[in-house]
C-alpha cells in the first residue's frame, strides 16, 4: 500500500514538473533560459505536497498566475511568498522564479540581485539556478562573473536544449571577455546541436570568426545558417554574409547575399542596410550606373536616415564616373537627409571634392567653411584645406596654396593638422617641380611620424625617389637600408616584424636602384635576387629581368646576361624606354662580336618600339655603314641609308650638342660616298665640302672624294691639283688613297687626250699614271692600307694590257698575288691568271669565291671577267 502510494506520488511529481515547464515555455517564449527551464523541472528533485498550509498556497497561487500568463501579478505573489515565508523551504525556487520574470521584463539588474539571495532550490537543479545567474551577469555585461558562474554548470550532465543554452551564453561571455579563441570553441560546440540556439550560436560564430580575421569561416558559418531554413535569423545572417564579402572583396558575392534580404524580408529591419550595402558592393566593383539605378528602385522603401547615406553612395559613384555636377546634386539631396554626425561631414568632403573638379571655387570654399564649422576636429579638415590649397595653386597662385598649409605648419606639431599639413605641402611642391622642398617636407614628416605606420613609410619612399631625381643616390641607398633594418616591437613569444611587404619590396626595389647608380653592382645584384627570392611574384618582376641582365652585363658575365634582356625587350608592360635599352645592350654586344645579322635585327626592333629617333648616333651610323654595301645595287636600302644620315646629320645642324663633331663628320662622309656612287655628283661635292668645313674628322679623305667627284664633273685637271698636296701627306692612307684617285684621274686624261689626237701628252700622263702607282706598291706596300696597294697593282696591269704588254701585266697580277696571297685580291688574281692560260673551268671557279665580296672596285671588275667567261663557253 506504502509503496503504490509513493510510486504515485513520484508520478504526479514528474507530471507536474512537466506540465510546469511546458506552460512556463508557452508564458516565457523566446527566453533563452525557456528550455533550460523545462528540462529542469523534468528531473526536478524537489517534490511538492499536496498541502493545504499558508505557505504552499501562496507559492501555489504565484506559479498559477504565471501559468496564466500574468507575469506582473505572478511577480508580486511571489515577492509576497518570500517576504512572508523567509525560511520555507521552496524559497530559493521562488527567488529563482522570480528572477526568471524580472528577467522576461528585461530588469536584469533586478534579476541578479534575486538570484544572489538564493541559498538552496528544492524544485530547480543547481545548473538552472547558475546558467540563469550566467545569463543575467551576461546582461550586465559581467563577463568575467557570468563565466566564472557558467563553468560550473556541468554541459555533460544536461539535456541537448539546455546544453546547447550553457554553450552558447559560456560563447557570448567569452566573446565579451575578449577570448575569441574560447568564444570560437564554445560556439561551435553549440552550434553542433539542433536545438532553439543553434541558428543564433551560429550567427555569433560567424561575428567571433571574423573577430579572428577569418572572414572566410565567418562567411561559411552563415552559409549554414542560411542552409537550415531559419526565417526569424534568415535575413540577419544574409545581410551580415554580404557585409562579410564586402569587406573581403568579393563584391559580386556580397551582391547575392543582399539580394537574398531585398527579395525575401523586405519588412525585415535588415532591409535597408542591405540596399545600403548592394549600392556600396557595386560602387566597389565600379558598376556606378547600376548604383543609381538601386536608387531609384528603393528609395521610396527607405528610412530618411538610410536615404541619406544612398544618396551618399550615389553622389559618389556619380564622381568616380566623372559626372560632378550629378554627385553635387545628389549630396545636397544627402545633406538634407542624414542629420548631423559623421554622414553628414562626409557628404561635405565629398560635395567640396566634386566642386573643385568643377572649378566652383566659391561654392568649395563655402562648403569647406561648412565643414570647418560644424566638425573642427574632423581628420577630413586637412584635405579640404589641401583642396582650397591646390585651388589657388591650379589658379595660377602656388604660393598661396602653400601659404595655407605653411600657416599649419608653422604652429607647430600641436596643430591638429601639422603632420597632414606636412605631407601635403610635400605633395604641392612635388606637382610644381620644387624637388628639393619637397624633399624636405617628406623628410620632416618621416621624422616626426610613427615608423610603424605604413604611410609614414610610404613618404619615406617618396623621399627615397626625389633623392634619386636629385642624384643623391647615396642618400636614397641610407635611407632604404635603414628602412629593411627596421624591426617592430611584436606580442610576448613573437618574432619582432619588419616591413608590411608591399613597402618592403618598394624598398628593396629602390635600395638596388640607388646601388646601380653607385656603381655598386655586385650588391645591387644581390638586393635583387633577396628580392625576388623572397616575393617571387613582386610588383616589379619585369622590371627586376631588365636590371639583371643590365647587371649581369656591367659586371662582364655578358653571355648570361643575353637572356634576361631578350625577355626584358620582350615585355609589352615593361616602359619602351626599358626595352629599347636592353635591346641597345643586346647591340652592343653583339657588334663587339662582330655579328651583323643579329645587330640589324636588334636595331629593328628597337626602330619598331620607338622609331629612328630613338637610335644613338654610332646606331645610325652603323646602320648606315651596313646598308651601304649593298646600297648600289638595291635602292631600298640606298633610300634607308640615306635617312638614317640625313636623320643624323639633321640634329646636328638643329642642335651642335646633339651630336658629337666625329659622328656628324662621318655621317657626312658616309653620305657623300652613297651620293658618289648613285652618281648624285652635285649633292656628293657638297656633303664633302660640309665635312671639309666642319673639321671634325675625315676632312682629309673627304678632300681626296671631292677631287674625285670633281673630276667625274668633268673637271680633271682642277681634281688633280686638289689632290697633289695630299699626296706626301704624313699620313700613310691619306698618301695612298691620292696617289692612287691621281692616277685614276691621270689615266682619264689620257684617255681624253688621246682621243683628241695628243698621243705625246697621253704617253706622258699615262707615265706619270704609273710613277704614281708604283709609288703606292713600293712606299706604302703594307697590309693594312689594303685594298689600296692591291688596286694600285691591278691599275698598272691594266696599263699594261692597254699598252699591249701581257706579260708585263701578268707579272704584276702574279706579284700581287704573292704579295697579298691571303685576300680576295689574290683569289681575284688567279681567276685572271687562269682566264689567261686558258683554264677557264679554274677560272670560273676562283669567280665563284667571290661572288659575296663586298668591295665596290672588285665586285665590278668580277661582274667583267665573269661575262668574259662565259662568252667564252
């Protein structure tokens, strides 16, 4: 009987606590603690009586009227329960109720106070009583007392619902806390139950994952969230995944994500920051027409403040689309809207930028003064009066634009402007070319500016580059050491840090361009290679190959260099400047190997970067000279060769310091040679006679060509009287060369002679003909004035043939052949030899060795001999 009594009594315990917690859950929805509540009273160890006493009808009246869900009612039957029973048993239970209501009504001051009266519960396991304390200190904001309280709930020992509860408040406390790291742990550990919290624990994982700067598990969170379907929190998770990619870049993702608010939840708080949000993701991504359509497609659904702010946005992509006067219609329409506060200077600053681009001087100033008088302390003061400053200086009136500044300046660092000031000013002398003061400012500005702030070092490799302009390139190599030197003071148990890398690598870029300058090059080369073996992928890789062949070409290691120049050249990124000097390395280097084909190509490219004017003067002249061989028999190349001297020759006469006096000299020369031999007689004389007048150089040879044009004038005698001063000049090929265009020319005038019947006068200059060529081969035999004395042989074996003397002539072909056996002269010589014995076949053959010479005088003599030939077949 005792026993079916008790096992009754146990059920209606268990029946009540369940039927307590399930309409407690219906009167308290939404608490956190609701669940938490409800398992509670389940295990209940507690058990109330079915008394009649005073003291439980009063405890049993409170818990009715919170049945009900009268809440204010229930609250004072319940402070009347405590006042009036102090020592019942059940009192802890009623403060905690109690509690729990002050707690629904948002009192969680109140609720902490009941709470800490509690000395025991008889119906409310311990862990309710300490996750209701936690909450509540949570409220408070008492991160420390709510986890210190939290950890004694016991997770383990929990229902699912109410385990999730404690996982998540211990979250939110450890987030308050500032220990992200637990935060995270907590969270997630909730976030792993279905239960009421898990869409919140969530939604406060991704909060606490992009406290860490991991954006992407933040983004990936609400992504889940978004995946489970939740209404209530779908809008909030949306908007804040946007914000997310936003923030990170991704702003065609962000655009999705708001779309998802704007289109599902258009009655949902979240809606107007998410149009907010979607006009700024596609002011980012430069889609600005788009911008102004969401506009005009949401501004009716919007608050006033919220509109203000997409004015904002739209009055700045107007700008950045470089329609000004739009943006200054739209922030007036902003001005209008979003009040005072940090919108509204904003919108000043940008209305000000807009109406400067417009030249609205007045209408600037007016808004900067706005500015000034309504956000004295704002950091946007410095540019707007940087605006004023340029408006005067774009007016014609630098100085009064840098007298505002300098005013700033000079009250000193505690001007809440100066080191804005500073670097402004430093940008206004810069833009007007005032290097040096410049300089200056940016010095100053490094100097009395935080080292580990990233534009101060920006500005010190501003200066760096103005000392480079300046040519204080051992300046610029202090500075930039200095600067990798650097060490930041870092956490306990880090590593000091240096240079964020974007400066680092600016730095260490300019370090080797000062070293360049310093003729440091084995160094310079060593910076480069840290520099891309710590940032492979740096900003200047293009230009790091077109240094390291430059480098590796200054040091002598002239092989390994070829490569990274041919890519430099390669580059359509790298400035043409760059690639046409790395192709005027590759020409030097290989004209020193005497490598034509590959020297003309190079030169080719570097006329299709650049045109003709950007070859150097030995360029032009070295093309001029190669194309000039064949010049005489294609005239495409006899037109470029002109132009490349004409182009030459032209900055000389513009300009005597564009072109050394030598260079000119020869171009000259070379022209009058080219105008010589297409027979363009007149304009030959006068490029010789400039040379002549010029002298420069090749004055001398010059006079022997203008002897030699006058007389293909017509004028042989006065040719020869040019020439015979030259013809003891000291200078061996001087002395030559007019010994042997006399001779010519004497054997023109005997040839003239004898056609006019004065066979004595023939004879005679015909003999004085051959004491000058046997001057050439007897006084001035030597190698190194060939061809001269090999063609001074071959005039006086033409003589001798004239004369009728064979043997005579086939003697001086044999003598010149042994004298110079190794030149084409010789080989040009047994051909004749052969011809003339007979042995044509040997004949033709030495012909053949000669097809590709390029000498003038032999080259037609060959094109003789060959015809003979093979009219002789």
């Amino acid at each position: 009987m005792n026993s079916g009594l008790s096992n009754q009594r146990s059920e209606k315990r268990e029946s009540f606590a369940a039927g307590l917690g399930v309409r407690l859950g219906k009167i308290l929805k939404g608490g956190l603690v609701t669940a938490v509540v409800c398992s509670s009273l389940l295990f209940a160890q507690g058990e109330i009586r079915a008394q009649s006493g005073a003291e439980f009808q009063q405890f049993r009246f409170a818990y009715k009227l919170m049945q009900r869900g009268e809440t204010e009612l229930a609250g004072e039957a319940f402070d009347q329960y405590i006042d009036q029973f102090p020592e019942a048993d059940k009192v802890g239970d009623a403060l905690y109720y109690r509690a729990v209501l002050y707690q629904h009504e948002g009192k969680s001051s109140a609720a902490a106070r009941e709470l800490s009266k509690i000395k025991a519960t008889k119906l409310v396991p311990e862990g309710a009583v300490n996750l209701l304390k936690g909450q509540v200190m949570l409220e408070e904001k008492w991160y420390d007392e709510a986890l210190l309280t939290l950890e004694k709930v016991d997770v383990a020992k929990l229902k699912p619902g109410a385990a999730a509860a404690t996982l998540y408040l211990k979250g939110k406390a450890y987030r308050g806390a500032g220990n992200m790291q637990a935060a995270a742990k907590a969270l997630k550990e909730c976030a792993e139950f279905e239960s009421d919290v898990q869409v919140r624990a969530i939604i406060e994982l991704s909060r606490v994952l992009a406290k860490l700067d991991d954006t992407k598990g933040a983004i990936q969170q609400l992504e889940r969230c978004l995946a489970l379907d939740s209404m209530e929190y779908e809008a909030e998770a949306a908007r804040m995944a946007g914000d997310l990619s936003y923030r990170n870049g991704d702003y065609d993702q962000a655009v999705v994500f708001y779309d998802l608010v704007l289109k599902e939840h258009q009655t949902s708080d979240q809606f107007g920051t998410s149009v907010l949000g979607m006009m700024w993701a596609h002011h980012a991504a430069g889609r600005y027409e788009i911008v102004l359509k969401k506009l005009e497609e949401y501004k009716g659904f919007l608050k006033p403040n919220e509109m203000g702010e997409a004015f904002y946005v739209s009055g700045a992509s107007s700008a950045a689309a470089d329609h000004h006067e739009q943006a200054v219609e739209l922030m007036n329409e902003a001005l209008g809207l979003v009040g005072k506060g940090i919108m509204e200077e904003k919108v000043l600053y940008r209305l000000a930028v807009s109406q400067f681009e417009l030249g609205w001087m007045g209408e600037m100033k007016a808004t900067v003064a706005r500015l000034q008088a309504g956000y004295k302390e704002s950091e946007l003061l410095a540019d707007a009066m940087f605006l004023i400053a340029v408006a005067e200086a774009e007016r014609g009136d630098v100085t009064a634009g840098a007298a505002k500044l300098t005013e700033m300046i000079d009250k000193g660092e505690s001007h809440p402007y100066y080191h804005q000031a500073v670097l402004r000013r430093a940008r206004l002398y810069e833009q007007n070319g005032a290097i040096e003061a410049a300089a200056e400012d940016y010095k100053r500005y490094v100097q009395i500016g935080k080292l580990d702030n990233p534009a101060v070092m920006r500005a010190a490799l501003q200066y760096v580059d103005l000392k480079y302009q300046l040519g204080d390139y051992a300046e610029a190599e202090t500075v930039t050491q200095s600067m990798l030197e650097l060490r930041y003071d870092a956490d306990p148990g880090e590593q000091p840090t240096g240079l964020e890398p974007g400066i680092e690598q600016e730095a260490m870029f300019r370090l080797m361009l000062a070293q360049i300058k310093l003729n440091q090059h084995n160094n310079a080369l060593k910076t480069l290679d840290e520099l891309e073996s710590k940032y492979p992928l740096h900003a200047y890789r293009t230009y790091g190959t077109y240094y390291r062949g430059l480098l590796l070409m200054s040091s002598g290691n002239k092989v390994e260099a070829i490569e990274p120049l041919q890519k430099a050249a390669g580059f359509v990124t790298l400035p043409t400047e760059l690639r046409i000097n790395a192709l005027r390395l590759l020409g030097v280097y290989y004209r020193q190997l005497e490598e034509g084909d590959q020297t003309e190509d190079v030169f080719a490219q570097m006329e299709d970067l650049g045109g003709k004017n950007n070859l150097q003067e030995d360029e032009l002249l070295w093309l001029a000279e190669r194309l000039s061989i064949d010049a005489h028999d294609e005239a495409e190349k006899y037109a470029r060769a002109i132009g490349y001297l004409d182009l030459l020759i032209g900055w000389g006469e513009a300009n005597e310091e564009a072109v050394s006096g030598g260079a000119m000299a020869r171009a000259l020369y070379i022209r009058g040679q080219l105008q010589r031999q297409e027979g363009e007689l007149e304009a030959a004389k006068e490029s010789f006679e400039y040379v002549i007048a010029l002298g420069k150089g090749y004055d001398l040879d010059s006079r022997i060509e203008l002897a030699a044009v006058i007389g293909e004038m017509g004028d042989l005698p006065k040719a020869l009287a040019e020439l015979k001063d030259m013809r003891s000049s000291e200078a061996s090929h001087i002395a030559a060369k007019a010994l042997l265009e006399s001779a010519r020319i004497c054997r023109k005038i005997a040839q003239k002679q004898m056609l006019d019947d004065q066979s004595i006068s023939a004879k005679k200059t015909r003999h004085e003909a051959v004491m000058l060529l046997k001057r050439i081969i007897l006084i001035y035999p030597y190698q190194e004035l060939s061809p001269l004395p090999q063609q001074a042989y071959l005039e006086l074996a033409s003589i001798e043939n004239v004369m009728g003397n064979n043997e005579g002539e086939l003697e001086l072909i044999a003598e010149m052949s042994e004298k110079y056996p190794d030149s084409e002269y010789a080989t040009y010589a047994k051909a004749l030899l052969a011809e003339r014995m007979g042995k044509l076949g040997d004949a033709e053959v030495y012909v053949s060795r000669l097809e590709n010479t390029q000498d003038l005088y032999l080259e037609n003599r060959i094109k003789l001999l060959a015809g003979r030939l093979g009219a002789q077949r």
